[in-house]
C-alpha cells in the first residue's frame, strides 16, 4: 500500500469538517481506483468506521472500488437520452470494445459506464469521456469517438 | 416537567408534553398508527412511511410522518381519513412488492386493509429496508458492523466489503430488532452465525457458561459488556453465566446489561 500517498492527501484535509468524501476523490483521482487496503488505512486515521465509508463508496457513482481505465466511458442512459437511443450507442461501445456496463478493457485504455442523466437532456444521446462531452451522438461515431482518445494518448 | 400542549386527534383534544412526537402522543391515546422502521428504543429514521398522518391547524395542511412530526400547540392531526388510508395502502403494496412472504408486512396489511399488491418485483425478500438494524448496530451498540450498500432497488445491508464482519460483536441485537425476521441469528452447538437473506454477516464460538457449560455467548460480546458496564465502575466481569442461570441464580452477570441479549424493549 502506498502510505506516504494516502498520508498526503490526509493531510491536506486535517481538520478539515466533512473531509470523507473530498479525501476519497483524491484517492479516487490517484489511483483511478479506491483500493480496500487503502479505505481500511483512511477509516483508521479518521476515526470514520469503515462501513460507513464502504457505504459512501458505494453510493456514489463517481467511486469505484475496481481499476478503471485510463479513459472513462459513461454513456447516459437517463430518460431523454434513452428515448433518443442512448441504448444503441451503448451496444456500439459495448461490441467495439467487447466488454460489458461496469467492465475495463484488457489494456487498461478504457472503462464503460452507465450513468443517468448528466443534465444535458438538450443533447440527448450524450456521452462523457473523462471530462468531455460528446451531444447527439449516433452509433456509426462511436469509433471516431473511441479513436480521438486513443491517439490523444499515443501523442 | 416539560411544557403541555394542546392538540387535536382525529377529533379528540388532548394534551402532551413538548417535544413528543405525533406517534408517540397517538399511541398514548390508545390511536393505533401503523409502523415499521420506528423502534422505541432507536432514533426515528422516517424511512418507511407507513405511519403517515394528515395535519393541519399550527402548520401548513400537509401529510407528514408521524414517527418524526412533533407536536405542536394548536395542531390538529388526522390518522384515518379517505387520503391517508389510500396512500397507507399504496406504500403497503409497494413494501409487499419486494416481501410478498414476509409475515409480519402480511398481518400489517391485514389490518390496513390490503389483500394483495399489484407489485412483483421478481426478487424477493422479507427486508423492508427500514434500517433498524443498521441504527441499532450504528447507535447503541457502537459496533458499526452493518451499512447499506447501493441504491434503488439494490439497495441491501451488508458488512464492509461484504464479508464475515469483524465489527460484528455477536450481540444480535440486529436481529432482535427486524420486524420481519430477515436478519437472524443462529446458535448450534457452539457456534453462533449471523445471517442475512443472502449473507452469512459473522461468526462466533460460543463461550461456555460458567455454571451449568452451554455454550451461550460470543467472547467478543462478553468483553463489550465488561468493556461498557463493568470497567467504567471498576469491576471486572470473571464468571461468564448464561440467562438461564442467572434466572436460577439472581445474581448479576452479563446479559442482565440493558443492551443486547435479549434486554432490548421491543415493539411491534
Ligand atoms: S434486515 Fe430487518 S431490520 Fe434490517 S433493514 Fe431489513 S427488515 Fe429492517
Ligand atoms: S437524460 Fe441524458 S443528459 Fe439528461
Ligand atoms: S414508522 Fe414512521 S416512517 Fe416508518
């Protein structure tokens, strides 16, 4: 486990009310994840048992107890999206990358994620990658879409 | 002496000390409310909304909980009008739609009047969700073994990371408090194991009362009492004796400690 990381981040939130969830997203952040080893260590140092903690994780979308992908892939599949045809944006992803809602690709390059509406009903179907918005997007431009971001990396 | 006010219950006036809640004022006048997450000895949660009422006169004409709403001067309340009892009904047959089984929703039903639910959910269990466990583990036993996990429909309790908990302590007072049965608690032989519809949460080895050698209580449970009742007066619990012996016996010993055990007040 990494210590001296999470004991950074600690420190920066000391005394700091209602610190739990800003510490988490910095871990979240850190380590694309929130490892148990890590939670157990948090949940020590601040005196918040660790179920409450497990619940917080739990609750949040944005917390994920499993690695995820260096690019994140959340296709909102809340009601005016779902009526534009969010369903099939999502089975273009899920086929290209061939992996399932929830999962990430063998490479680590991407994580697929359902999410319900992200206030951007006026560009329904949307999808968020990271912390880019794509509105009104078809099936047919999801590999365009999964391209930009694979070469963003390579560059 | 707490200040009185004056109120009004379907129709009747009667008086209450400040601070009340309408349930409690309600059920001191013999007013039957239906509930399912209040629990005399927790803190009120709200969660289950069964014990709706409609209130008007000290504030705006509304329907509220009454396990939460204080009373108030002036408030006039009402436990069983046309949109109360339709409403009441509504939030049975949405609970039925999860426990379609579970005996104790069936007899409430019952007496709300609810024949069946027009609600199948597919998957079934007899938790309600109305987190009495959760509270009692959390409040008064400082164990903070169990949480809630996901949200919606999933929403379930669990241990951290969903495994044998090592919070637990074995007390069962988790159990003793589900209305429904749906967390419960197992002793053979000597062992202990806590359940719940999906998930065996802990387990413990009985230890052996002192007197007669059954096997009766988790070590970890035993310590907590000396740890809360004994050691804070400068005692120390050395003999182990199970409720049996101690009925025999009268003399103090650990389960006599008003938590857990089978000292908790219970209400249905
Ligand atoms: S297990 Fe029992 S006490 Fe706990 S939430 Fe479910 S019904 Fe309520
Ligand atoms: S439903 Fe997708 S942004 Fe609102
Ligand atoms: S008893 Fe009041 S909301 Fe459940």
């Amino acid at each position: 486990m990494d210590v001296a990381g999470v004991n950074e981040i600690l420190e920066k939130f000391q005394g700091v009310k209602g610190n739990l969830i800003g510490i988490l997203h910095e871990v979240q952040n850190r380590y694309s994840y929130l490892p148990e080893e890590e939670l157990r260590y948090i949940s020590k140092r601040t005196q918040i048992p660790i179920t409450q903690i497990y619940s917080i994780v739990n609750f949040y979308n944005r917390f994920s107890l499993e690695p995820k992908g260096k690019n994140v892939i959340s296709v909102c599949l809340g009601t005016a999206c779902h009526v534009k045809g969010a369903g099939k944006v999502m089975d273009a992803l899920r086929e290209k990358l061939n992996i399932d809602i929830g999962e990430s690709t063998d490479d680590m390059n991407f994580s697929l994620e359902e999410v319900r509406c992200i206030g951007a009903c006026s560009l329904a179907p949307a999808v968020v990658v990271n912390e880019e918005t794509y509105g009104q997007v078809k099936p047919k431009q999801v590999s365009t879409i999964l391209k930009q971001h694979e070469s963003s990396e390579n560059g | 002496m707490a200040t009185l006010v004056n109120l009004t219950i379907n129709g009747r006036e009667i008086q209450a000390p400040e601070g009340m809640t309408v349930l409690e004022a309600a059920k001191n006048e013999g007013i039957f409310i239906p509930t399912l997450c209040h629990h005399e000895a927790l803190e009120p949660e709200g969660t289950c909304r069964l014990c709706i009422v409609e209130v008007s006169g000290a504030i705006r004409h509304s329907i509220r909980v009454s396990c939460i709403q204080e009373v108030k001067e002036g408030l006039i309340v009402e436990t069983e009008t046309k949109r109360i009892r339709r409403d009441r009904r509504l939030i049975i047959e949405l609970l039925l739609g999860r426990s379609p089984y579970s005996k104790e929703l069936l007899d409430l039903a019952g007496k709300c009047g609810v024949a069946t639910s027009r609600f199948r959910t597919g998957e079934e269990d007899d938790c309600v969700r109305c987190g009495r466990c959760v509270r009692v583990c959390r409040d008064k036993i400082g164990a903070y073994a169990l949480c809630w996990v996901n949200r919606g429909y999933d929403r379930k309790v669990t241990t951290d990371f969903e495994r044998l908990s090592e919070y637990c302590i074995g007390c069962g007072s988790c159990a003793q408090v589900c209305p429904t049965g749906a967390i419960r608690i197992e002793d053979r032989g000597d062992e202990r194991k806590i359940y719940t519809w999906g998930q065996v949460i802990a387990r413990f080895k009985l230890e052996k009362c002192t007197e007669c050698g059954r096997p009766f209580a988790p070590k970890k449970y035993l310590d907590r009492i000396n740890e809360r009742a004994y050691k804070t007066k400068g005692l120390e619990l050395v003999d182990y004796i199970c409720p049996e012996c101690v009925k025999n016996k009268e003399r103090p010993s650990p389960v006599n400690v008003p938590f857990g055990g089978g000292a908790m007040p219970f209400v249905v």
